[in-house]
C-alpha cells in the first residue's frame, strides 16, 4: 500500500512538474516566417519593427491618410501577422488605421516567450511606439482570444476611449480549472487575469462572443460582464471560436465600438 502512494504521489508530481514546464508549448502556437518573407498587403501597409530586451517584434500598420481612429489588435495564440492581417479592407472602409503586433516567435518576430510580464511589457512597448504618432485621435484597444487578457491590461494602463475584447476568458486558471481541474492554481506561471483587469478600465468596454464557442465558453464572456456591468455583450448565436469574422454581425459590432470611440473622443473634446 505503502508502496503504491508513494509510485502515485510520483506520478502527480511528475505530472505538475510537466504542466510547470511545458506551458508554453500547451498555450502558444506560433508560425515563424522567413526573415525575407514579404507582405503584400497594398502601398498603405507599411512593415515595421518594435525593439524589445532580447527580441524584435514585427508588426504590420495600415495608415490611412486622415484616419478618424486607430485600431490596436492583438491576436490569438496561433498563426502570425500572415494570416491574422487579413481584413485591412474593412478598416479603410472604416477609415481607420490598424497596428497589429507578432508576439516573440510569431512570424518574424524574433527571440521566445518566456513569462507573462514579459508578454504584457512587450506589448506596452508596441503600443508607445505608435502612441505619440495619434495625439487626439480616438484609439480602440482590440484583443481576440488570448490577446484578450493582455488587451485588457493595456487598456487599464493607457485608457483607451474603448476596450474590444473577442472571445474572453475570465483567466488561464479559470480555463485550467474547466479541463484539467487536478492541476493547482500555483502550477499556472501565465494565470493571464482578465477579471482582474477589466474592472480597472475606465473606458468603454465591449465584448464579442460566439454562443456555440467550443474553445470558450460564452460562459466565461459572463462572467466578465458581472465583474464590469456597464460592458457591451455582443452575443453571435451561430458564431463558434474561429469563424466569428464570418458573421455580419461581427463587424457591424466592430464598426460600432469604433464608432462609438469617436464619439467618445469627440463629447470629450467639447467638455
């Protein structure tokens, strides 16, 4: 008997042992992209590159001539700037500029991801390096998915006039708890609190949610709007995870939040 707690209470701790050092590899897919890889995505993207400690992020800007907003993106866990900055027509039609960032090994951003703050002080890094350039002019902080929790913190840091956030969790522990519930909270080294967060921003908050998302449950997406009442649901009814752009109520829900930024923007100018 002895013998056999002591071969389980091995294997548990082998187990979290794993779940301790494999986390990078369970929550983030990166594509990398040839260093010459070439973009080409019309005259008004322009390729651009952010300096980090140990890395340098590729990002992509759609810089319109006289934009109304700028849209700063971060995208999910998977794919690259290839395959992410994809929709650049709707932002022209929207007549608004779009900065989307490669995390550290997505396409050709170079170096690794190696913890959380790591992740968020790259991504404050991106956003000041566009921040000087739209003084006055309306910015719309966008996260999908697991840029999600890092939108929201930047957007409680720099105060956006609004906050999107598409396919939220509530946190990394909260979705651990769902699927691997014998795995402590201690274990998790990117916890990536999004409930934290978000009631620290003091701009407008909208949230775009797939009902039959099989990733993220539209549950989690609730549970944030109880954390910050005064959020905009969206719900999509037949949206799932993935296909969320392939719904018109999608970016008639984008088109609004980024509307309603400059509204904001502007009833604040009047003041």
């Amino acid at each position: 008997m002895i013998r056999v707690v002591a071969m389980l209470l091995g294997l548990c701790t082998v187990a979290l042992v794993l779940a301790w050092a494999l986390q990078e590899k369970l929550l983030f897919h990166p594509e990398p992209l040839p260093a010459d890889h070439t973009f080409d995505l019309g005259a008004d993207v322009h390729e651009v590159t952010i300096d980090v400690p140990g890395a340098r992020l590729s990002a992509l800007h759609l810089r319109r001539p006289a934009p109304d907003a700028v849209v700063f993106y971060l995208h999910g866990n998977a794919g690259n700037l290839h395959n992410w900055f994809v929709h650049a027509d709707q932002y022209r039609t929207a007549n608004v500029d779009l900065f989307m960032i490669d995390f550290r090994g997505y396409g050709k951003s170079t170096g690794s991801i190696d913890d959380e703050a790591q992740l968020h002080a790259d991504v404050r890094a991106a956003w000041d390096s566009i921040d000087a350039q739209y003084a006055g002019v309306p910015r719309v902080i966008v996260g999908r998915s697991l840029g999600t929790a890092l939108a929201a913190r930047l957007a409680s840091d720099v105060e956006p006039e609004m906050t999107v956030l598409i396919s939220p969790y509530r946190s990394i522990v909260a979705m651990a708890d769902m699927q691997f519930p014998w795995v402590p909270s201690f274990v998790l080294r990117y916890p990536l609190r999004t409930e934290d967060d978000i009631v620290e921003i003091e701009g407008r908050v909208m949230i775009i949610h797939g009902e039959r998302d099989s990733l993220i449950p539209i549950a989690q997406a609730e549970a944030l709007v109880a954390r910050k009442p005064d959020a905009e649901l969206v719900r999509l009814p037949d949206a799932d995870h993935n296909d969320l752009q392939d719904f018109p109520l999608y970016w008639e829900s984008l088109g609004k939040a980024i509307s309603d930024a400059i509204a904001t923007d502007a009833a604040a100018a009047q003041r």
